[in-house]
C-alpha cells in the first residue's frame, strides 16, 4: 500500500502515543537515563564554579539524596548570568563514569593491588622520607595543578616549601599560564589582569589574539555576541593561525603566520605613533620605556638558563627600534596585509572607540610568549585604553583555578603565596605564617615544569607525587618523560578520579575526591575567587587532595603545620591563606563571604570588589589624586618594552614541511578524563583527528576520515583527516585537538618554551605528513 | 509527601489530560444508514466524525515523531540542553541566524519531513555553545549516571484547575515556544496559547512544602 501523507503521520502518531504514555503513568520510564527513586520529589540547588574552564561560570547542581542530578546555570554568578556551555550543563555527569577510582592501589611485584587509603599514605610518607635521607630534599617533587583547589595548592605548597624546605612546587598553569604571569610582572609589577568581564558589555572593538573563544571560552564569547547584537556598532576582529567557529562569527578575519603576531604588534604601535594616535596624557605620565635581550633561546637542552637584563631607553630609542616595522615590512613576514595592519591600528588608534583584547593559549604557549604580552599591553598603553571600563587588555586564562591556585597561591618553583623565594621579607612573611624556621625556606628555584620532568629523566628527583592533572599526555616531546617516569628507582604517586596514562606509570594511587565530592575554592579569569560547599559525598575511600596532603605532612611529622579537624580544615586554610594578602592591593573576601556569595572579586576592600584596578575612580589602592597607578611598579608606572619579532624554535624545513598546531575542541576538557565520560560530549566527539587545508589534503592523497600519518624528529601518530572541518587551518599547516589518549600528539610536539615564562610552546613545531 | 487528596485529585487532572485535547469544533450531521434500527441515538458518533475530520496534526499537535518521549531521549536530566538528533554540516559553526532560520519561527521542513521545535532563547546566538550533534551512540566508558523524574503532567490541585509551571523558567521564559504550534511536544502542547498572559493561571512551583507558621 502507498501511504499517503496524511496516513503516515497517522501511524507515526500512534507509535508515539504508546510512548507518550509513560509521561502520563507513572512506572512506565522513558528517555535515555536511569531514574532515581527520590522519596521527595525535590531537588535542592546548591552553587558551585563550573568545575572545567577559566571563564568560572557559576552553577547550580541540582541534588536529590545523596546524586548531583541537574545543572542550571547560577542567574546570582555575574560571570554567567545563568547560561552556561555544554561542558557545563553536563558538569554533574563527570562525576559518575563507572571507572571512578575508589581505591587506593600500589605497585607490588610490577601489580597494582589494592590497599586500604591509610596504608597507601604510609607508604608515600616512608618512601619521601627514605628519599630525602638519601637523595636530598631536591629529589622529591610535588607537581599540581591549576585544577587544585587553593586550599589543595596551599597546603602544597606550605608542606614542600615551608616544611620539607624544597622549591619542587610546580603545577600544569606553567605550560598554561606563565607567559600571562611573567607579562604582567615585566610589564606591571603585579600579577592579574586589571579589568572584568563588564569590559565585554563597554567594548567597541574586541579583537581576539590567537583566541579561538567560541570553543575554549564560550560563555563569554557569547556575551561578547549579545553586546554586539545590542549595541550595533561593535565589531569582533579575529587575528588568528587559522580559521575557526570565531573566526566565522567574527566581522573581519585576519590570519597570521605562526609567531609572526610580535611583528603585527609591533606594527599596529608603528602605526600609532606614525598617525600621532598616541595618548600623550597618558603616556607621559603613566609609562616608561624599556628593552631587554634579545636572541633569547628556546630551551631545548637540559639546564638551559636565562636572565633577562632590562635597560632604561628614550622614546625616541622605541619609535627607532619600531622603524623595522613599518606595515609593509611586515606584511612580507606574517602574511598580514599592509592594509589590514593599518586598519587594526585605526581601530586601537580611534579615540572614540574602547577596546578590548582577548587572548588565552595563543599568546601564552609561545616561544616568546612573554613578549607578545609586553606587546599587547604596548597597544593599549600608547593609547591610554586600559582600567577602564571597555578598554581592557585581556589575558584570559585556561583552568579553573589557575589564577586562584597557581598565580595567586604562588604553586610555582620561584613563588610563595606572597611574593618570591628569592627575597628574604617574602620568606620571613611565609615562615611567620607557616610556623616554621626560617632557615627551612630554601631561598634558591629548583626546577619549572619542563626541567622538572628532565630531572626525573636524568635521576636528580626520585619521588613525584602529581595531583588532578595528567602530564602523561601533556608533556610536549612526551616520549622522553614518560620514558624518564618509567625508569627504575623513580617512585611516582598520583591522586585522580579516573584510569589515565598518567596513573598507568604510578607506583601509588590515591583516590580523590572531584569538585564538589569535597569543600574548596578556585579563583577564575577576572580575579573571583568561588567557594564550594560539599555537596555530594565521594565514592568509596576518595579523599580530597587537600586532605590526602595533610594526612602525609602529619605522618612526616608535620602536625603542629597541619593541626585541622576534618569538619573545619577549608575554612581555618583560607583564614591563614588569607593573611598573605593582606593589603589594599590584594586582599581576600574572608570565608563567611565567600560562603554566601557566588564568586567575590579580589581586591575586596572594606567590603567592596574592585573591578577595575590601577584606576583610582575604582581602585582604593592608587595612590590619593592620581588618576592612574600602576603600583605595581616602585614608581607607579608601566612599562613599554621594544621586543623584537624571532621566529619560532622549529619552522618548516624541506624535510618537515608542516606546522603542528594543538589545541582543544568545545566539548572536551584538557585530556578528555572528565569529558570523555560525560555522554553528550563524548558522543559529539568521540575521537581526535587532524585537521588539514584541502589543497594539503588532496597533494597527499588523503580524503576525509582516511589515516594521515603526522612525523615529527621526536615521535609520531597516525589519525584521521577532517578536511573542511570545524576548523581550517591555512595551507602548510595542521592541527590536531590533544585531548585523546589514543593520539598522544605531545608525542610529536617539541619542549621549546619562552626563556622568560619556561612555558612550552604547543602551537608550532615541524611535522612531515604520510598517508598511512 | 503528598497526601492522600493531593493524589487523588492528580490522577483526575491525569485522565482529564489524556482526553481533553480540544480542537475546534465542526459540524456535524447524523445520518440514518441502511439496516440500522430506528431512533438509535447518533450522537456517539459525533466523536468518530470529528475525529475522522480533524487532521491529525491539529489534534497530536505535532508532526507524530515529537513526543516527550523523545523529548527526555535527547536530555540527560529534566532542563539540560537537548543534543542536536538532525544532520549539520561539518563546517558550520552553530551561529543564530542559520539554526534561527528554521527554530526561530518553526515551521515544516520537507527535508526532515518535521515540525521544527522553537527555541524559547533566541537571544542566545552561540547555538554550538550548549547544543552538540551526535556522532556516535557508543560511549568511552559506561556511566553510573541518574537522574530524577522528568516532571509528571497533571498537576493541578483541583480536577481541571490550571497547573503549576514543573520546569525551571530559566532559559524558558517563553511559553508559546514550547507549548504551542505544530512543532510543540504532543503531550504538552496547549490550544489556548492565545491567550498570551500564561503565568496569569500557571505560577512556577518552587517548593513542594506547605506553609507553616514559624512563630
Ligand atoms: S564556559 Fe567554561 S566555566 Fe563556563 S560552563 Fe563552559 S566550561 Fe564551564
């Protein structure tokens, strides 16, 4: 019989009302997920910060007995207003992979066997103490995470560095977030960005520096769309390696060479002064000006050191050192159009237009990551558009608490949670508070990140313990520090919540509880600091990592540092955290306000947020009747800096004729542990790919979804080409998302960094491509 | 805990729902038929005529396939954001004004052979932002994942009494995108959308405790 259409939505509507019946009868169940037998029929809502990204929205997880079972978006979080990202309506479900870790495990006999949690920390405990009595106390490392909590990166930090008196701190934000810090110490003094989100609903021009913010910060991306749709005359400039969804959504998409943005910067301040766009007032008054060495190096080798020698110049040593970057000297290095130069510096340049820069990875993971902030911050210096509201240089950041635990909790070799090592009123301030000697703060750095990870490859640590991070797939150049971690003698304990290539090389494992299994804080983007509450219990013998860490201080002997009841720890933590930043500059909600409110701005002074700083209309720390401080320096002004453009560490060659690009995709946080485990985000992208330009594509032969093989001199991988994807690098270019522990494309990428941050530079190395 | 008339006015919201999608009305005429006994009552037949006469469309509401069933089979708890169960290309990158083009007013589209749902949140221009397609049914690791119940319908106090809002308003402010119109969820589509003022007779229901004095 030919069904016609009026019987074929017949017959589909009476399918459908057989299934309509369960929403009608209760007992019947539907929809894809299992359905909790709640007694009461309520949800109760409690806040939290999002667990996965920088941008620190905040949301309300829905409880039901003891499950997380909903997620809204917190309409109370100024960050979000109420909507956030697919990452984040789904946050809850990260909770609840069937391979969550419950157990301790230890590695007898080359097996991981399981052990009660008590005897796992005893044996964490006695193998430091064995290896600091035999190696030292620079043999044992502890290396966390911008995803700590601050009272987790506190602790850290207070037990290695004020109690074991090493500097082996370090955390992930170094390969995220350094650049970003040492940018704002060269060219400030002072850490964190001085504007807010509100910046986004002031703006006139936003212009994204290597920033693809429709994935990697959605939510304020789309903030940035509702103000454009609002207000009309906002324009969204994309500048950028390659072609993304922001570069779509954007007015104007301007692609660059891969490093070649130092040498677009540099033009657009060439372009300024040429055009007398210059804010005189302002310059004069707020900034000097300043250079530093130049060929620095890429840290390749073992041991490399560098030490920048900062010198005084005149501004007509800077408009010198610009004249090798006239827009047309530029336009033959990175392919950006004389014109479009132009256009960029007009827009910076017009005094009747705010603007705002965005930039996160990009700028960051840069061989000369330092410099292209300095540069940045050069623009909105030369035109006096910055601390206030709409002009804003934004350096946005990756992970949830890299500022809250990394920066401002100083997790790193060289920092204390109030300024450095190296200064002995910083360690008297941290032994003061800690309760410890003096003499234990060792006033020397050891090891950043990558050197950290060549020490346990060549012997000089013995011990790491990593915590809520997985560096088994994130080191660049992979192949040799997994090989380091696997060699014998090198004890490696690891705290997570699920299986990763990282717990595969442990000798320990612990349990951890994850996000609002236990109380913390993270401290997002724009200088809010989140508390959470428990709100859900951890399964089986998970502990927070903060407590794991409390818990091994005491079995060293440490109790009189750690003296906390298990009902109280997070609140006397932050109370103590809070006494090293105790001044109008940097000071803290205290934890009842925290407690109450869904994100508080630092500095909070008498009671109020600070949100825009440096600006004496907002910042009750400027000096009285200046206009603009910046007192991060001795003489309350900014620096401009004459950086040079370098190449990067590895181009192109006629062996490896291929930039290497990596980065991350909306749906999948990091290295995919928690997202790959949320359904909906593992069944919208299930697996990496590369992705390569269409002429590339059909010069090597390869269709889409057929295996290309990606070659570097250190390693290589072979996955599928997404040709005229989601994203379209240029030609000569390829670009592969690292979240997926089947294509470890760290294996491919080189541990080049920026000699200043030490941040290693993801973005660009030389790969040749096979058709596999 | 719902008490015992509390339930039993919902089962007779229940089945008052499950019957009473009204339609409009048409006219009607009985006609005597051969063999049939005189004077048997024709007006039993009224609800076989109008049902043969009424287009299906007008009285599920839907184009047959829109069901809460489906409805709750693309969520993962009662308010996430559903994924996206139709084919988008690879390049396109979620922007309002093509997704709007067909979820900003609804409307049929032939290639689907479906009603398009309309978003309540057109405001929102970064669709990609919550709403992801689906490429594969299988998973990375099993999950232990729950949820609660999606809301039940029927809820009102009294038989026939307007119910309470059971969702969340937030992010769906707008009544008539979701329970109007040919592309509405069959079981919750409403016929007097017209009206306009809906919150005049469906309050949200925030709490399920009753009111007790407290001094
Ligand atoms: S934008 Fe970031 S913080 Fe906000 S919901 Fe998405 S992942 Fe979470």
């Amino acid at each position: 019989m030919k069904l016609n259409r009026r019987s074929f939505i017949k017959s589909a509507a009476a399918g459908s009302a057989i299934a309509a019946a369960g929403s009608i009868f209760p007992g019947i169940s539907f929809a894809n997920w299992k359905e909790q037998q709640d007694p009461s029929g309520q949800i109760t809502w409690k806040k939290a910060p999002c667990r996965f990204c920088g941008t620190g929205c905040g949301v309300l997880v829905g409880v039901s007995g003891d499950r997380a079972v909903a997620v809204k978006g917190d309409p109370n979080c100024s960050v979000n207003k109420g909507l956030c990202c697919v990452k984040g309506f789904h946050v809850v479900q990260a909770l609840y992979g069937k391979d969550r870790l419950r157990t301790a495990q230890v590695r007898r006999g080359g097996k991981m066997v399981e052990v009660p949690i008590s005897e796992a920390l005893d044996i964490i405990a006695a193998k430091m103490k064995e290896t600091i009595k035999q190696t030292g106390k620079d043999s044992v490392a502890m290396y966390g995470s911008g995803q700590w909590t601050i009272p987790d990166g506190y602790v850290a930090s207070k037990l290695f560095k004020g109690c074991i008196g090493t500097n082996n701190v370090e955390a992930n934000a170094r390969l995220c977030m350094a650049s970003a810090v040492t940018g704002f110490m060269t060219s400030f003094g002072i850490d964190e960005p001085m504007g807010c989100y509100e910046d986004i609903e002031h703006a006139d021009v936003f212009v994204t520096w290597g920033n693809n913010m429709a994935e990697m910060h959605p939510v304020l991306f789309s903030r940035m769309l509702a103000s454009r749709k609002r207000r009309k005359n906002v324009q969204i400039i994309d500048l950028a390696t390659r072609s993304t969804r922001s570069s779509q959504a954007s007015d104007r998409s301007i692609l660059f060479k891969p490093n070649t943005d130092l040498a677009v910067a540099n033009a657009i301040c060439y372009e300024i002064i040429r055009n007398d766009w210059v804010d005189w007032d302002f310059v004069k008054k707020h900034t000097t000006f300043h250079k530093g060495k130049t060929n620095i190096g890429y840290g390749t080798e073992d041991h490399f050191k560098f030490k920048d020698a900062p010198e005084d110049i005149s501004f007509e040593e800077y408009k010198e050192f610009l004249s090798d970057y006239t827009p047309e000297k530029v336009e033959k290095i990175s392919g950006v159009s004389a014109l479009e130069i132009k256009y960029l510096a007009s827009l910076y340049g017009d005094p009747s237009k705010k603007c705002t820069s965005f930039w996160c990875m990009g700028m960051n993971q840069h061989v000369r990551g330092t410099w292209i902030n300095n540069l940045v911050y050069n623009i909105h210096l030369l035109t006096g558009k910055i601390s206030t509201p709409g002009n804003s240089p934004f350096s946005l950041t990756g992970q949830p608490s890299a500022c809250g635990t990394v920066r401002e909790v100083g997790t790193l070799t060289h920092k204390l949670p109030h300024g450095v090592v190296m200064k002995e009123e910083h360690r008297k301030m941290a032994a003061e508070i800690w309760d410890v000697p003096l003499a234990n703060i060792d006033p020397k750095p050891t090891y950043h990140t990558v050197e950290m990870f060549r020490a346990l490859d060549r012997g000089d640590i013995r011990f790491i313990w990593i915590q809520v991070t997985n560096p088994m797939i994130t080191m660049p150049n992979l192949n040799r520090y997994r090989n380091g971690a696997l060699k014998d003698d090198r004890f490696i304990v690891v705290s997570d919540v699920y299986p990763t290539p990282t717990t595969d090389v442990a000798d320990v494992i612990l349990p951890a509880a994850m996000w609002v299994e236990q109380e913390g804080m993270f401290g997002n983007s724009e200088r809010r600091t989140q508390h959470f509450d428990r709100i859900v219990p951890g399964p089986g013998e998970t502990m927070s990592d903060t407590w794991q860490i409390i818990e091994v201080a005491r079995r060293l002997g440490y109790e009189k540092q750690f003296p906390w009841g298990e009902d109280e720890y997070i609140g006397k933590i932050w109370e103590e955290y809070r006494r090293f930043h105790d001044s109008p500059k940097h000071n803290m909600a205290p934890y009842t306000v925290l407690k109450k409110r869904s994100g508080v701005q630092w500095p909070f002074v008498d009671g109020k947020e600070t949100r825009w700083r440096f600006n004496s209309k907002y910042d009750p720390a400027c000096k009285p009747g200046s206009d603009f401080d910046f007192y991060g320096k001795k003489d309350g002004k900014a620096w401009i800096w004459a950086r040079p453009y370098e190449p990067a560490a590895e181009s192109p060659d006629e062996e490896y004729d291929f930039w290497l690009n990596t980065g991350r995709v909306i749906e999948h946080w990091h290295t995919g542990t928690m997202t790959r485990r949320v359904p909906v985000l593992h069944r919208a992208v299930p697996e990496s790919y590369v992705e390569i330009h269409p002429e590339d594509a059909m010069n090597l032969g390869v269709t889409n979804g057929e295996m290309v093989k990606i070659i570097s001199r250190r390693g290589e991988v072979t996955m599928k080409a997404s040709i005229n994807g989601r994203g379209n690098p240029p030609r000569g270019m390829v670009f592969v998302p690292f979240f997926d522990e089947t294509y470890k494309i760290n294996e491919v990428t080189l541990d080049a960094f920026c000699p200043i941050s030490k941040q290693p530079d993801y973005k660009k190395c030389a790969v040749r491509l096979e058709k596999a | 805990m719902m008490n015992k008339r509390a339930k039993i006015s919902t089962a007779v919201v229940m089945g008052f729902a499950a019957v009473c999608l009204s339609w409009t009305v048409v006219s009607m005429s009985a006609q005597a038929a051969p063999g049939v006994q005189e004077g048997f009552d024709w007006s039993g037949e009224k609800i076989y005529n109008r049902y043969n006469e009424t287009p299906l469309q007008a009285m599920t509401g839907t184009d047959g396939t829109r069901t809460l069933n489906t409805f709750y089979e693309r969520r993962q708890y009662p308010g996430s954001p559903p994924t996206i169960p139709h084919k988008v290309a690879k390049t396109f990158s979620g922007d309002t004004t093509k997704c709007i083009s067909c979820h900003g007013r609804g409307g049929y589209d032939a290639e689907l052979d479906a009603y398009a749902p309309v978003t309540p949140h057109p405001e929102n221009e970064n669709c990609f932002q919550c709403h992801v397609p689906v490429t594969t049914e299988k998973l990375f690791v099993e999950t232990d994942w729950e949820s609660v119940s999606p809301p039940k319908l029927g809820r009102s106090m009294m038989g026939g009494s307007p119910p309470p809002v059971p969702h969340s308003l937030q992010l769906r402010e707008d009544c008539i995108a979701c329970h109007t119109g040919p592309g509405a969820v069959a079981e919750i589509r409403v016929e007097h959308g017209s009206r306009g003022n809906c919150r005049q007779c469906h309050v949200p229901q925030v709490t399920t405790t009753t009111f007790e004095r407290n001094n």
